[in-house]
C-alpha cells in the first residue's frame, strides 16, 4: 500500500494501531513483560527485569532499519533483541529474551496488537451500529419496497432494512468481543526447558502482565487463535460488504431511496459535474473485499509441521496485517456513510406505487383463496396483473372488474388490500426485537472492556 491509495483503501484509526510502529511498540512491551515475569517466578533478579523494563519503555528504534536487519534473521526479532540487550547493558543485559525464542515474542505481540486494533475497531463499529439502532427506530413504519433476486417483492420497512444491517454488525462486534488472544511462550520447541521447573509460572505472569489469557500450553503450530481471528475479521467485512453494496444500489439514480450528503467536494465526479457518488459506502464496499483472500491465505497457513514452522508462520505476518487495515478501513467508511446517509421516504413510497400494486398480489390472492380456493385465487390474479402490467388499464380497476375477484371482493376492500403499508407482517416487532438485541450486545461489550 502506499500513502496514494491508504487514504480510502486503509482509512482509519485501525490502520496506525497496526502500523509498523505499533509493531515495534508491541514486541517491546512483550520482552518487557517477559523480563518482569521471570522476576515474578524468582527467576532473575528484579532489579534487572526493572532495568530491561525501562528501556523497553524508553527505546525508539526505526521501523525500516529494523525491518532491513531482519532479512538475515527471517524476522524481526534477533536485531531488536541484540539492540535492547546492547541498550539495557551490564549485568541485566544477560536475561534479556531469557527462556523465549523469536515465535513467542513475535506471536505475543500479534495477540498484544489484536487486542490494540480491537479496542479501536469496535469504537467505530458501536457507532455504527448506534447509528443504525436510530435508523431502525426511526423509520419502523416507513414503508419501502422489499427486493428480492433485484426486483420489487413484498413491501417491507426501511427501519426492518436498518435492522437487519444492525443485527449483522452487533454479530460481528460480539465475535470479535468473544474473541480470546492469548501469549505465546514455549521456547526453542514448546518445552519451556531453558526455564527449568519455573516454566510454567513465568507464562502465567508473562500472560498476567499482558492482560491476555494463559493458553495451558505454547500454540507453535496449533494455529487456531489466528484463524479465529481471521474469521471474525472476514465475517464483519463480509456484513460491511453487504451493508454498502445496498446503500450502494438504493443511491442509484433509478431507486434514489437514499442519498449520502458528505462535505463539500465529497461525491464528485471528475468528468460529470451532476455525480452525487455514495462515495463512503463504495470506499467501504472497497476496502471489505480484501479480506476473503487475505483470510484464505490465513487459514492455508494454519498447515504448520512439528514444533515450528517453516514458511507457514511466517506466511502469516503481512495478511493478518492487511486484514486489521482492511477491516478498519471499512469500518470506518460504513460508520462515515452511514453518518452521511440521508433516506427519502417519499422516494420509498413512490417506488412502491411503481409497480401498480402488483406487489401487494399475493396480499389480494390471499384473501380470495378464504372463499374461492387458493389455486382459483392465484390463477385469476395472476391473469389480472398480467393484463396490468401489459397496459390494459390500472390493477384496482381490473381486480374490480375480474369476475372471479369482483364477485367476492368489492373496490373499497380491494383499494385496502393494495395498500402496501397494510401488508408488512410482523416488520414492527422484528426491529423491536433488533433494538433488543443491540441493547444486549452494548452492555456486553461494556462488561468485557
């Protein structure tokens, strides 16, 4: 990625948080942790976990010089090691990195970093879906057409529309809640043996000082953490996807249901003057389909051999990276867009009548099937709406004058029946129900945190 391109492709405050210094950051916070842990389990001297601790804290090392002496190690972690031991210097610089090896740092800050990333996601991600609860509230009763394969089907609610985007994103946000890094440490080959018999209680405190689970045993090669991540990462691009897809496709000019109304200069065309893009939602839809293939790489990955990996592990740096990036940015662009997004209930309603009444159909079929059967019922409307949409005159006027239809249902009621607000099943109460549920899924984030 490039500075050109990230401004919509990795927009947000996801994508400092695991940005080459966050990186560096974390794996410094990890041996930190870990010099403070020995000294918990009487291990080294405390004062020299101290000493180790304050360069840590202190010590501001260059990404891209790091980055380039880590070519001859295979990964980052034996130079920064050898600058902090020269750092911490004198007696305590002979237990840096002491009983670790380099998968442990780099795995504990990828856990370290996700716990980082999350805590910034999820902000945005509330507020959309505080965003949605209030369009969902909102527009309970405004009437819209629902579409199903791309054409009009039974009328539905635009707040039943904003509440099921809603329970999608309270889904995501709960996976990722649920979610449990852990710390990584093993040593040469998931023995812990350069530790003796304190092996253990040094990963409880190294985990403990990092406020990430305890795993039991190191996950060298059990890469199931990382594949859960994956999933919920992919799993919420996906709902972003489909969240702007159709905010996307309801912006049209044909449909123009709901419009996006950004700052000056936002939406623009540079050929077109009259352009009015829903540009938040397309840099949203953009940027959430990255992830499938990055989640693939992801889970190919998780085909590790004996106690370490050759390759695979390493495979997994850079696309777990970019899914954060990929992740954030189209959180941060559904968030934008939904903030912008402006509905036009006039719009909705005119779009319905479109159609005649033809969608109200089955409403109409319904009915009739009570006293005619329901086979009579549906072949006699059929053939009405048939006639209508083929311009034989307006639907009500056909209904009415159906034998069939006419004899058993009179204007008044077949006016009703063509009522699409009439005709929305148990829309209210679905949206009830999400607002529930959303209310639930704050709270338990809020307890988590």
């Amino acid at each position: 990625m490039s500075e050109l391109f990230d401004p919509v492709l990795a927009a947000g405050p996801v994508r400092d948080a695991v940005g080459d210094r966050a990186w560096v950051r974390a794996l410094l916070d990890v041996e930190a942790a870990l010099a403070g842990a020995l000294a918990d389990a009487g291990g080294v001297d405390r004062a020299h976990a101290e000493r180790i601790e304050r360069v840590c804290r202190a010590l501001d090392v260059d990404p891209a010089r790091l980055g380039a002496a880590a070519a001859g190690a295979g990964n980052p972690v034996p130079p920064l090691v050898r600058e902090l031991t020269d750092r911490v210097g004198g007696d305590a610089a002979r237990v840096v990195h002491l009983g670790a090896t380099s998968q442990d740092m780099l795995d504990t800050a990828t856990m370290l970093l996700a716990v980082r990333a999350r805590r910034v996601l999820l902000d945005d991600l509330a507020a959309a879906a505080d965003r949605l609860a209030e369009l969902a509230r909102a527009h309970a009763d405004t009437v819209q057409p629902g579409r199903t394969l791309g054409q009009q089907a039974l009328p539905v609610t635009f707040g039943l529309t904003a509440a099921g985007w809603l329970s999608g994103v309270d889904t995501g946000a709960e996976r990722l809640v649920r979610w449990r890094p852990a710390a990584q440490l093993g040593g040469a080959t998931g023995t812990l043996a350069s530790l003796g018999d304190r092996g253990p209680a040094v990963l409880a405190a190294f985990a403990r000082r990092l406020g990430l689970a305890d795993p039991g045993l190191p996950w060298h090669t059990e890469r199931s953490r990382i594949a859960e991540l994956a999933g919920a990462l992919g799993q919420l691009c996906g709902t972003v996807a489909g969240i702007s897809h159709t905010v996307v496709l309801l912006a049209q000019t044909e449909v123009g249901e709901v419009r996006e109304e950004g700052p000056a200069g936002s939406g623009g065309s540079s050929a077109m003057p009259h352009k009015r893009n829903p540009v938040a939602a397309v840099a949203a839809r953009a940027a959430a389909r990255q992830a499938p293939g990055l989640v693939a790489t992801l889970l190919g990955a998780m085909d590790q051999e004996y106690q370490r990996a050759a390759g695979a592990w390493h495979a997994e740096w850079r696309p777990l990276t970019e899914l954060w990036r990929a992740a954030g940015s189209a959180t941060h662009w559904l968030r934008t867009s939904l903030d912008r997004l402006v509905v036009d209930p006039d719009r909705m309603r005119a779009n319905l009548d479109r159609t005649g009444g033809a969608a109200l159909s089955e409403r109409v079929a319904t009915e009739l099937a009570a006293t005619t059967g329901r086979l009579a019922a549906h072949d006699a409307v059929r053939a009405v709406v048939r006639a209508a949409t083929e311009g034989e005159g307006e639907l009500a006027d056909l209904l009415a004058a159906d034998p069939l239809v006419g004899a058993h249902l009179d204007r008044r009621r077949i006016d009703q029946l063509l009522d699409p607000a009439g005709y929305l099943g148990s829309a209210g109460e679905l949206v009830r129900t999400a607002l529930r549920a959303h209310e639930a899924c704050t709270a338990y984030r809020r307890r988590e945190e």
